[in-house]
C-alpha cells in the first residue's frame, strides 16, 4: 500500500475523495472525515493561490502531505491538505468529520454543541481539533498533528463547493453519501452593489 505522502502526490480530484473516511489527528482529539472539498491553484478561480504565490498561500506550493491553515471573516480557521506535486498549489479543504475519540474535550471547546455539530463546517473542525494559524505548514506525516488514511469510502457523493463565486457550478465537494456531520450547502451570496 502507497505511503501517504506518495497518496497525497496525486492530483486533487484524486486526492479529495480518496480522504473521505480517513482520521485526523491533534493531540487527544481524533475526526474522521465525511466532507472535503478540492481546490486546484492556478486553474481554479475558487483557490487561493489562483492569482500566484503570496506569504498566506507558500504553504499550498507543496510538498504534499502539509497542512494548509488560514483566517477568515475574522474570526474562523480553517484548514487543507496540501497535496499534487511541489510546485503545484493544490490543496483540499477539510469540511467535516466526526468525532471519534476525545469528544468530550471537543465538546469543551465547541461550547457543547451536539456530537453531530462538533465538527460540522471547516471552522468548526477546526476548533474541535484546536487547529489555527500556530499548525500553517504543519507535517501531517510526522508530530502530533496527523493524517491517517483508512480503507477508501464506497459510497461518494459529490457537488458544488460552498459559498464560492469563483467556479462556483464545479462539483469539487465530495463527502460521504447519508453521514449526518455533513456541512449543508449554501451558495456564495450575491455581492452588495458597489462592494
């Protein structure tokens, strides 16, 4: 069986739905993941490393099996794996997942949402994993922030990507038919005149 950073080294859209099912580790808290969406560097307008390189998105040129985390609206991290070959910025946006061992502490840090919520949406998974800017780069191969492939997920579903208005119709969220810690899909709001 091919390593994980040998896995990871495939294109995106091979690379997104292959992670659904496989365990993220921090510390004392473990998700499996039920949702990911891909994103693809210099070809797709939804990424952030659609226009180049820049200090936010170095991370993203590789090598693959790294961990990709940014801040948004302010208040919320979210987090990738890197993956493709170096050079290449591709990343997949880890959406979802359920908590599999350490609830209660992601229960803690999530205020006590329900076990299906605690980490249902990037920034949520993010808090359950007590993942921030601190883990931008962050091996996942090696250290106590890690990825752990399992036996592939037979049963993927796929669609738009959420609230995005760059390729916003590519069906480049994948996530695993019927799991109930699914994000729900809204699409990217209409911009104010003027803004």
């Amino acid at each position: 069986m091919p390593g994980l950073r040998e896995v990871l080294a495939g294109t995106v859209l091979e690379v997104a739905p292959r992670l659904l099912g496989a365990v993220v580790t921090h510390g004392e808290v473990a998700v499996r993941l039920t949702e990911v969406e891909a994103y693809d560097g210099p070809e797709d307008p939804g990424s952030h490393a659609y226009r180049g390189r820049t200090s936010r998105n170095a991370v993203m040129f590789g090598p693959p099996g790294h961990l990709y985390v940014y801040f948004t609206y302010g208040m919320h991290h979210c987090c990738n794996v890197v993956c493709g070959p170096p050079g290449n910025p591709s990343a997949v946006l880890l959406r979802a997942g359920e908590v599999i061992r350490g609830a209660e502490i992601a229960r803690a840090r999530r205020n006590g949402s329900s076990d299906r919520d605690l980490a249902r949406g990037p920034a949520r998974l993010c808090q359950a994993l007590a993942i921030d800017l601190a883990h931008n780069g962050a091996d996942l191969t090696d250290g106590s922030l890690s990825l752990e492939l399992t036996e592939p997920v037979t049963h993927v579903s796929s669609g738009p990507r959420v609230g995005l208005r760059g390729a916003p119709d590519r069906p480049w969220r994948f996530w695993e038919t019927g799991a109930q810690t699914v994000s729900p899909y809204r699409p990217a709001k209409p911009r104010r005149p003027g803004s």
